[in-house]
C-alpha cells in the first residue's frame, strides 16, 4: 500500500488540471511470490520477471523498456511474476543490472522488498538513497522492525532510515510505548499513517491511487506528507532509489 501511493505522490503532478506527472517514477515489485502491486494499478499480470528469472535473463535497456507497463497515472510498473518461481531463481547480477538501468532513466525509483532476506536485494540496498520502513509500535514488530534495519545497514552502513508508523494516527503527545519503541530503534517517527479501511479499501477496489479515488481522506494525506518529507531529505540527489 505504501509503496504504490508513495510512488504515485513522487510523480509531483504539475496541478490537478493538468495530470502530466512532473516526475518519470518506476515501480518494481520484487516481492516475487506474493506480489500485489499490480492488483493495486490495475494492471494485467506480467511474465517479464518469470522470463528472466526461468531464462537467467541479465536485463538491458531494451529489455527493461519492453517489461515496464505504464498505468494510467503515468507511473511505469514492473510487477512480480504471475507464475509462482522459486526466491533463489533470481540472481544478483539480474537484479544489479535492473537497478542501474531504472535509476539511469527515472527522477525515482520504489522497490518493494520481499519480507524474505535474500542475497539479491543487495544491489538495491547498497545504492538505495532511503530505505522506508513500515511497522506499528506493538513489540513484534518493533523487534522484526530493528532486526530488518540491522540487516540492510549491514549491506549498507550509511543507508539512510525512515520509519513509518501504520495505521495510528500522529498523537498530539507521543507516549511512553511510542517513546520506548523509538528509542529501540534510535530512530524518530516522524510519519504516521492512520487506519482508514475506507480509502484503503476504495483504492484496492478500483485499482486507482488514494490522490484519485480518496483525494482527500486522512490516509492520503498522510501519504502526501510522506512523500514531501521524502523528497525534501533527498533534494540533494539527482537520482533517488527508495
């Protein structure tokens, strides 16, 4: 949910007139088993990623130009296959050569990981401007939360981190449990994300981003304050990976 929206809001439309996105953003899903994106865009499954993957395809520029779908919004999608592959039929190499072509060609790029540690996310880790992590402050997550963070800062030591609070509504005090879990992660939350099953819903339902369908629901405000957030923090790099 997250990853769709979040990339939807980085295309920075020009006005709500004009649709042109200001932004060329991709959005890869590389959760290869269980990827939704395309539910999501409304988009037609794909046997792109299967073919790499079943072929040990190293994606180039053509290939990687012929697999992206772009929806109607303007955002360039590459989804998970349809066909079910096995997480270690994918290479680093594939996946290197997919992250320097995508970031050569568009103003952003949003990976969403697969919640599997796989040897092939590296490529994304160590070249990632942010990496965006979504949790609630209960302590499984806070702890699954660290252990992910500690995992890729090891890929990427300098990997920059921000940590996004779902469904709770920014407190106008935060308390103890917020501050404790905070403090687990030497992290400030500085985004939240309220529980809105209504947009949430209307969106997956109509496979439409929250700005269309929800434009003015507390989720997609939210979003957009993520996304301005984000893109503030990496003004300063003229190609960004998140």
């Amino acid at each position: 949910t997250v990853a769709v929206h979040l990339a939807d809001h980085l295309q920075s439309r020009k006005s709500r007139v004009r649709k042109d996105p200001g932004n060329s953003v991709a959005l890869v899903d590389l959760d290869l088993q269980f990827g939704t994106v395309g539910d999501f865009v409304d988009v037609p499954p794909q046997h792109a990623m299967y073919q790499m993957a079943a072929g040990g395809l190293i994606p180039d520029a053509a290939w990687v130009d012929q697999s992206l779908t772009e929806t109607e919004g303007g955002l360039n999608v590459l989804l998970s296959p349809y066909e079910f592959v096995p997480l270690d039929s994918v290479t680093t190499g594939q996946i290197e050569s997919l992250v320097d072509i995508l970031r050569f060609n568009q103003d952003f790029v949003v990976f969403d990981l697969p919640r599997a540690l796989v040897d092939w996310v590296q490529p994304v880790v160590e070249v990632a401007d942010l990496l965006v992590v979504v949790t609630d402050t209960t302590v499984p997550s806070i702890h699954s939360a660290s252990r992910l963070i500690d995992f890729y800062r090891g890929e990427n030591p300098n990997l920059e981190v921000e940590v996004v609070i779902n469904k709770e509504k920014r407190p106008l005090v935060q308390a103890p449990h917020h501050k404790e879990a905070a403090k687990a992660l030497d992290l400030k939350f500085e985004y939240w994300l309220p529980n809105d099953p209504k947009a949430a819903r209307t969106a997956i339902d109509y496979g439409k981003p929250l700005s269309e369908v929800a434009g003015r629901s507390e989720l997609n405000k939210g979003i957009t304050a993520l996304a301005k957030g984000l893109v503030k923090r990496m003004s300063t790099t003229e190609r960004a990976t998140v």
